[in-house]
C-alpha cells in the first residue's frame, strides 16, 4: 500500500518543486510501499554513501540530480570516495578512472553535501547525538550509529541516501522507532580470556562470527568488558555488517540503550540464547584467513573503516618497539584515513614515527573502490574483518587476518606471520 | 506440467528465465560483478556462477548497503539478474530496481514467496514472473520443504 504523503510531500513529487525533487522523492515514496511504512517522517542529518563507488550509473544519477539543481536540505556527510582527491596520482590510478571520480565527487559537493569523505563519520565532523532522527548510508557507519551513538537510522543504500538528503524524509519504519530497537538474540561470550579483548582483530572476529548467526536480528552481546572503545566497536560493528545484515547491537553495560538486559530487551525475554566460546572465536580467525602461515606477504592495509588518531597512536607504538627501521622491500604498508583524522595526527609527536617506517598514507577513499591494489598483489595482510571478508572476491587477492601486531611483523619479514593470535 | 506460485510482488513487471537457486544470502557488492554477472563472493556457494539473464532464487541481501550501486550498474550494462526471487525482501536491492526504473525506465521484477514455494523452485527450471508477482515455473515437481538443500 502507498504511504500516506503530507502536503509538503505531495509538492515535491508533482514535480512543483522541480525535477531533482521529484525524482528524489519518487524513490522515496517508493521505498516507504517496499517497506510497508505508512508515512514519512523528517530527518535531520544524513551520510552519503553513494558518492563512494564510481560505476556509470551512479555518475549518471549524480550528474543528473546536480544538473537538476539538487540541493541538501539537511546538514550532510560523504563517505569515502572512489578516489585520494589529493594524490591520485603518486598511487597509479588511471586517468579516466580520476576525471570521473572527480565529477562523481564535484556533483556531490554542488548539491551542497560537505566534503568530509570518510567511512567512518562517527569519528570526525558533525557526530549524530543520542536519539537524532538521521538517514545514513554505509553499513559499518549505520551499524555504529544505531548502536554506539543512540542515534537512530536503518541501513540506507546508495542513492536513497541523497534522495533522503534534498527531501529531508525517510520511510517512518524499521530503527527509526523505539518499538524495533528492542534486542532480540542474548549472546553470551563464555569463559574468554579476557586478555583477547585488549586486541582490536578480536572485536573484529567477534564481528564476523555474529553476522551469519543473528542476519538481520538485533543482538546483545553480554561479557564484552566496560572499557571496549570506539575503535573495538567500529571493528566489531564493520565485521557483524559484512557477514550479515546487523544494523545495530547492543552490549550490555557499553551502548547506551543497553544498560541493562532488561532496558537492552525492552523487558522481553530473548528469542534464542547462543554462548560463544574460545574455539568458536578461533574458527571465526580462522575463517577470516584465505592465505596461510608463511606466505609471501605483498601489502598489508589497515583502516577499514577509516583509521583514527588513537589507531595511528598504536601503530607508532608498535612501530618504535621493532629493531627494524623499515618494512621488507617487498611489501607496501597501506593505512586509509580520513582528511580530518590526519590533519590531527599530522600534528602529534609520533608523526615523524610513521613516516619514516615508510607507512603509505591515502585519504577519501577506500581499497575496494579506487585501484589502489596493484594487479601483481598476490597476499594482503589486514586486522580489519570487513576487509578480510570483502577482499578475495573484489580485489582477487589471498587474505591473511591478524592483530595490528601480527600485520607489522609480518610487513618487516615479508611474510605472513600470526603468531600474535596463536 | 507448469506450475503456478502466488508469490507478493515488490517491483512489478514481468521476465522469464532459468532458475540460479540457492539457499544463502548474497551481498551484491562483493558478490556480484556488475561488468560480467558472475557471483564472485568467494565464500558464496553458487561462487561462479553467471546471474545475467537467469531469475535469481535466492532468501535475501546481505551486508554492504552499496548493493542497490552494484544493481543498478548491472541493469544500465545488461549483467543483472531477469529476475530475483526472495523469502524476504532485501530493501537495499529493491532500492537500486526503482533507482534503474527512475533513472533508465527498466528494471528487474523483484518478487517474495512463501517458504514452500520458494524451495519448490529447483536449478535450471524455466521461471516466469507475471506483473501481479505470480511465479510459473516448468520443470520439476517441486520438492516438499524437509527434501530442500541446505
């Protein structure tokens, strides 16, 4: 059944507000009927995740609303880009790749869209608050905000989300409302050592293992200890939205609806119970790994989603602990990053540090959707699950999965080395 | 002997072609090459196999919500599916079949069954969706739902 329009509404899809309206309203109509929503509702902030990968289409369709005159009527994000807008050119990428993300990236910030190019939102500008109604896009950023933040979204696909973004409307459904923000499966980590957890890649695997078991129920997770950070979130969350469908988590005395089990329930019993336990946590490693112990290691790539400052903080730490004082000649040590997290660390005092390691550093973008892999890339290390899980099929590469650790010992021995994990 | 499914259309239209089944859910990205119509999600059973043209039974989408771009770019380059067949509706997919229909005036007929009929449908039979979302299909006898693959 059609959603209910409101006068407003109405306008736009008539076309009285011109044709970039009404085509950005039509799909969103549209989608409330997929939905079944029986109306829209208002959002105040949005996050582009269309603007990421370059394919015809999704040029066509933001050339075409730009051309129309689209503009953002609400304060709006982009995610990473198809392109380091900066230094395309020091990483190879074709010349006819880069004058179309250009234009991809031009339409975007015509309509007025602000330039802040990451995957990773919730740590840069304009943060969404606790409860805000917001249309986002890009599965690890819903994930996070649903979850960490208590701001509220479902899980936008690219190009709803800049129809979202001129319209100001959603389908009112799904997270948006209290009622289905409730946890569903208790997943209960049993006797865990809880050292593991001191480790970002273990928040990753924990991810990874809750994908396929919950699909697109809400879990809450019960044993994660007080003291997990943004950071071990956004793993968690990046990895659980790649092997399945999960647009939000709860972890019982973390996340902010989920102070306890019975506000994280909503005073429900769950649905099912799963206990996950050590060997379950190891096959979820395990799984993530295509390549083995002792293969010939040709990148690692780390900050997927974007690196933060603390990231870079650790990786300096770890680092100036090696004898080494640069990686194996074989391999290129890649870290993705947004604009604002490396304008900061640009400042700190452990800068120097990465640098002269010889750390690759690229902005705006993401590995899977600019060519940033050389064809010759054999075996690819990372501690990122979403990553590790994508990377054979895009990129047709072997996959090794470990710490941040493992990754930089591996990058100075040129070979994959996990002993970190074992 | 054809058979005919009541299945709820949720993009309308009509298409025919051989069944590609299966049983796991798919992420378009990472696991649908939008330039050859091969699933290329590795850990994907139906790993490659060619979705262009065929009717794509499959439960639902999964992951990455960049799925509906990967759609969209297979319809504008003649690699998608004729046809999906879901348990459950994948809003990210359904979204890049009306973005294609906004932006190209065609798109992929997207149609939900109930579990019975949905593992009625067998590899290679002949499926045909009609605009009110039934499903016709010509082959096998279909299979009781305890005989369905894993």
């Amino acid at each position: 059944m059609a959603a209910t329009l409101s006068d407003s509404d109405r306008r736009m899809l008539d076309g009285r507000d011109g044709r970039a309206a009404r085509l950005a309203m039509s799909v969103v109509s549209r989608m409330a009927e997929v939905l079944g929503a029986a109306e829209l509702m208002d959002v105040s902030q949005a996050h582009i995740d269309g603007c990421g990968l370059l394919s015809e289409a999704g040029l066509e369709f933001a050339e075409t609303l730009a051309a129309e005159g689209a503009k953002v009527c609400i304060p709006t994000t982009l995610n990473m880009g198809p392109l380091d807008l900066k230094n395309w050119r020091s990483f190879g990428v074709p010349e006819d790749f880069a004058d179309k993300a250009v234009r991809q990236a031009k339409a975007y910030e015509q309509m007025g869209c602000i330039p802040t190019w990451t995957c990773a939102p919730y740590q840069g500008y304009l943060t969404p608050r606790f409860g805000q109604q917001i249309a986002w896009g890009e599965s690890n950023a819903v994930c996070y905000a649903n979850s960490v933040l208590g701001a509220r979204t479902n899980r936008y696909g690219d190009y709803i989300d800049i129809c979202a973004a001129i319209t100001g409307r959603v389908p009112r459904c799904g997270l948006h409302l209290a009622e289905n923000r409730r946890g569903e499966i208790l997943l209960r980590l049993v006797d865990i050592d809880p050292d593991l957890w001191r480790d970002e890649s273990s928040y990753a695997a924990l991810g990874h293992l809750i994908g396929p078991k919950v699909g697109d129920k809400i879990p809450v997770i019960e044993g994660l200890p007080p003291a997990a950070g943004g950071d071990q979130l956004k793993a968690l969350g990046a990895a659980a939205a790649s092997s399945g469908a999960v647009a939000m988590f709860h972890a019982l005395g973390i996340t902010p609806e989920a102070n306890t089990a019975k506000q994280a329930f909503a005073g429900r019993r769950p649905r099912q119970i799963i206990d996950i336990r050590p060997a379950d946590m190891s096959a979820a490693r395990a799984d993530l790994s295509t390549a083995g112990e002792g293969d010939k290691l040709d990148e690692v790539v780390l900050g997927c989603p974007h690196f933060s400052f603390d990231e870079f903080r650790r990786l300096a730490e770890l680092l100036q602990a090696q004898a080494a004082e640069t990686f194996h000649r074989q391999v290129t040590f890649t870290v993705i990053t947004s604009r604002a997290s490396l304008a900061l660390v640009r400042q700190s005092n452990f800068f120097d540090v990465i640098e002269a390691f010889g750390v690759r550093i690229t902005l705006d973008t993401c590995l899977f959707h600019t060519p940033l892999v050389c064809p010759e890339t054999k075996v690819i290390m990372t501690n990122s699950g979403k990553c590790a899980y994508y990377a054979p099929g895009e990129l047709n590469v072997q996959v090794a999965f470990g710490t941040m650790a493992d990754c930089v010992r591996s990058a100075i021995r040129g070979r994959v080395c996990q002993e970190a994990t074992a | 002997m054809s058979r005919i499914l009541a299945g709820k259309a949720i993009i309308a239209g009509s298409a025919e072609g051989l069944a590609l089944v299966s049983g796991q859910p798919l992420s378009f990205w990472g696991g649908y090459c939008p330039k050859t119509g091969e699933i290329i999600d590795r850990r994907h059973e139906r790993s490659g196999a060619i979705g262009a043209g065929r009717v794509f039974v499959f439960p639902t989408g999964r992951g990455s919500s960049t799925s509906s771009a990967i759609l969209l770019e297979s319809i504008r380059a003649g690699t998608a599916p004729a046809a999906v067949v879901n348990l459950k509706t994948d809003p990210i997919l359904a979204l890049g079949a009306i973005v294609a229909d906004e932006l190209y005036g065609r798109s992929v007929p997207m149609v939900i069954l109930s579990e019975n009929d949905f593992f009625s449908i067998c590899e290679g039979d002949r499926v045909a969706i009609g605009p009110d979302g039934t499903v016709t299909v010509d082959g096998s006898q279909g299979r009781p739902p305890a005989a369905r693959d894993s």
